[in-house]
C-alpha cells in the first residue's frame, strides 16, 4: 500500500491513478497520521455501483425532469428565495 498524503492527493491527480490503475491500494495521511485509503474498483466486488452510459443517464434525467413540477416559476423567484427577500 502506497502512503500519500492529503496535499500529494490535491497535487498529484495523475499518480493516483496510475497507481489505482496498476490495481494498488493508497494509504491517505493527514498530517503525517492515517486517514483513510483509497481502493480500486474491483468488478467482482458486491457492492461496486453501476455507472450508467452518459446517453441513458441523460435520457432518464430529461424522463425526470418532464414527470416533475418547478418549485419556482423563474430563475428571479430562486434567487429571492436564496437571498431570504421572500
């Protein structure tokens, strides 16, 4: 398991993919203490999420969207309502 920690993480996108990608584990450090690691998917696992092709993700978006009912009639009446002026 390959330590690294959170600033390396925030830096350093592209190693830890590679090193995900090669199928290994990263322990995440904090201040030199452990936090957490993170893992690779792994396609036998029970619990993997399965992760929709953009297009049918979409699709179902647009299908949700049509079926559902705007909470405000304008984009002017969200922002009153976030600013508190309602």
């Amino acid at each position: 398991m390959k330590p690294m920690s959170a600033r390396d993480l925030k830096n350093s996108t592209g190693a830890v993919i590679r090193t995900l990608r090669r199928g290994e584990s990263i322990l995440l450090t904090f201040r030199g203490k452990p936090l957490g690691t993170i893992e690779p998917m792994r396609p036998d696992a029970p619990n993997v999420p399965a992760i929709q092709p953009y297009e049918d993700a979409w699709t179902g978006i647009e299908a949700e969207l049509k079926r559902s009912t705007p909470r405000f009639a304008s984009w002017r009446d969200a922002e009153d309502e976030s600013r508190g002026r309602r």
